[in-house]
C-alpha cells in the first residue's frame, strides 16, 4: 500500500456521505474544538504577554533603569563629576541626579500629596522619557524659570486635573522642612508656578508627581548633596550586571538597586496569571483531544466492515493504523491552521483599536496590548499538533487489531 491510498481513505473518512453523516459532524466538532483551544491560548498568551511589556514599558519610561546610592560624604557632591564616571561604566548610556522628597499642594479646588523629584531637566530627558511626556510646556523651563514665585513645577495630568493647575497657575507647597520659631520648626508654604503638564499614561506617576529643578529642590528639603544618580542602559535585562558592576568597581560606598529588583512583585503577579491562564486553557486543548479520540473510535467502530474489506484485500495492519492517524492529523492541522489564524487576526485586531480597556489605578496602563510572540505562537502550534497526533494512538491501534472473520461475520 503506498501512502497516497492511506491519505485517500482517510480523507474519504472524514467526508459525509448519506448514512455517515453523523461521523462527518463529529469530525467537523472536533476541528471546531481544536480551533477553539488554538485560538483561546494564542489569545490569551498575547494578553499576558501585552500586559506584561505594556507594564514595563510605563515603568521604564517614567523611571531609570538602575538606581544608585552613596553612602559615604552624605551623598554625591559633584554629581556632573559623578554622572561621567556612571556613564563610562558598561552598558551605561546617560546618568542622572535626582532629590526625592514628599509634599501636600494646594489650590482653591483641592489638595494633594505629592512625590517631589528635583531634577537636571537635561540629563533627565537622558535617562527617563518625562520631557518627551510633556503635554503642556515643556520639562526644560524648569532651570529657565524667573517668574516671581519660588521655583517652577511640572506636575502630571492627573494631579492637574484634580488641583485645577495648569501652565501659567501657581500652587502652594509644603514640605516639612520649614522656619524656626518660638514654637520650633514651622513648614512655610511656597508659591511654585506650573510650567508643564505631563501624561506618561502611567497612572502612578500621572497622579502623584511633581518635578522642580535641583536648586529649588536643595532650598525646599534643606539639603546640600544630590541623592541619588539614575542610570539608564542599552539593555535593560542587563541591569543586574550593571547594578553588580556600580559597587565592584567604584567601591562599597556605593550601592546600586536595579528596576526589575524593584518591581519583582508585580511581575511575579503578572507571571502568575499568565501560567494560571495558560493552564485553564490547556484544558481546552486536552477536551478536544479527547473529542478526536471518541470521533475516531465511532469511526472505527462504525468502519468496522470496511476495515475488514481493506484486510481481505491486502491491506497491512500498518496501513489501517496510519489511515486513522492521518485523520486525526488532518483533524488537528486544520482546526490549528484556523485557531492560529483567527487567533493571530484577533490579536492585531484588539491591539490596533485597542479594544481592551484598563482601569488605570488597577493595572496602570490604560489598555491591555496584545503581543504576539513568535515563541510562544509556534509553541502553541506544536503543542496543539502534538495532542492531535497522541489523540489518534489508540483509536488507530483498535482499527488494526479488527479481524476479518469475526467483523465479516454478521454481514
């Protein structure tokens, strides 16, 4: 028997004709739930996969990607001498300083507390993405201001809204550095004009930061030294390395965090949904293959005769046993070819529209993106094929054990 007659009899198999109608709608439902497995896990992977990158891409954009610390001479004193030597480290593109404090703004509409960073506007465009962020103004008026109030602030869209400040308004500030007094230390409010709005679409930092220069910065926590000195790289999965690198080659007063280390409980949440969808929706998979075990089995009970026939004529126990398995093969690469397609298209299709809205406070992203990745789409392809060809063993096994005699017995 060549291999063009076992493909034709079980493509024969799988066409209804009359009495075997029945058996030709099994096939087509059991092509229908290996689509449907297909496509749900396609689906879902670039969900978890969008969601994932849509996260880290808010969080790189409005954060470095490695911090670093100087625990000796209270913090860095030339932190221009100090970003050189960070930026000839390697994999280091820019470095930049920064002053991290808290404050409660007020307006006539509203109050708010507020993260406060001090910044050098043109090293910071450098390292984050804020100054590409700014809707309203710009990031770089900060160090040009010389407008009456006591410094310049770019707030974000969020906290705009919610202050009702805009480019041109002022704000009042308290920090708890303040006057001394009869009565001690006395936080003394301080008029900062709003010179840039921001929207990262990161709801974090969009409704609960606020950026000034490093000289107002110094002035409003009473502080001399630079904090801290951002870092951005080449290559973020390379941020431990580079955070290792920091203290063995400047030395132990310098102590270095990177972005994944910081942000590890949010990715392992992420991570864990994704492995939790995946395996509800492997499950799919495994029901439809065990719909092509029961289709198969019905076909070989029902083809009984016609086996039979096959032997009689010649046919091997070999030839039986690959007709049913290339029917199970045609049933998976054509309910797979459909599932990764329609999978695939729907994919493009939410990602484009950006059908899946978020709850900014709840995921941070305002939509979910969907990214298909290449390894995870040829995975699911592989292991839908896989199930398929493992679903036809025993049915095919069945068919070419029939004997002759006893199936032509009755007829």
């Amino acid at each position: 028997m060549t291999k063009s007659f076992e493909l034709y009899v079980a493509v024969r198999y799988l066409v209804a004709r009359r009495k075997q109608a029945s058996l030709a709608s099994t096939s087509v439902i059991s092509i229908i739930g290996v689509t449907v497995g297909v496509t749900a896990l396609v689906v879902a992977l670039a969900l978890m996969e969008g969601l994932s990158q849509g996260v880290r891409d808010r969080i790189l954009g409005a954060q470095a990607h490695v911090f670093v610390y100087k625990v000796a001479d209270g913090g860095f004193r030339d932190y221009q001498a100090e970003a050189a030597v960070l930026s000839g480290l390697p994999h280091v593109v820019a470095a930049a300083p920064s002053i991290i404090g808290r404050g409660l703004v007020r307006t006539r509409q509203g109050d708010a507390f507020l993260n406060i960073k001090g910044v050098d506007p043109m090293l910071e465009s450098q390292v984050t993405e804020v100054a590409e962020a700014v809707t309203d103004g710009e990031l770089f008026a900060l160090d040009s201001y010389k407008g009456s109030a006591s410094g310049a602030i770019v707030i974000g869209k969020g906290v705009a809204q919610r202050l009702g400040a805009f480019v041109g308004d002022e704000i009042s500030l308290v920090t708890q550095s303040g006057s001394l007094s009869p009565m001690g230390v006395l936080p003394r409010p301080r008029r900062l004009e709003v010179v840039g709005v921001f929207d990262l679409g990161f709801f974090e930092y969009d409704t609960s930061y606020g950026y000034i220069s490093l000289e107002v910065a110094r002035r409003l926590f009473n502080v001399d030294n630079v904090e801290m000195m951002e870092l951005r790289i080449d290559d973020i999965y390379e941020s431990r390395a580079v955070a290792k690198a920091v203290t063995d080659e400047l030395g132990v007063s310098y102590i270095a965090d990177e972005w994944s280390e910081l942000n590890q409980s949010l990715y392992s949440a992420l991570w864990l949904e994704k492995m939790a969808i995946s395996i509800a929706l492997g499950l799919i998979m495994l029901v439809a293959g065990l719909q092509i075990v029961a289709s198969l089995v019905m076909l070989v009970m029902e083809k009984s005769r016609d086996i039979a026939i096959l032997k009689t004529m010649g046919a091997s126990a070999r030839s039986v046993r690959e007709i049913f398995v290339l029917q199970g093969a045609i049933i998976g690469l054509l309910g797979t070819t459909i599932g990764a397609a329609i999978g695939y298209l729907t994919c493009l299709i939410m990602d484009r529209y950006q059908l899946l809205r978020l709850p900014h406070d709840a995921y941070q992203i305002p939509y979910v993106p969907f990214v298909v990745r290449p390894i995870d789409f040829i995975a699911v392809v592989v292991s839908a094929l896989i199930i398929c060809l493992v679903a036809t063993i025993y049915p095919s096994r069945h068919a070419a054990r029939v004997k002759p005699a006893e199936a032509l017995r009755f007829q």
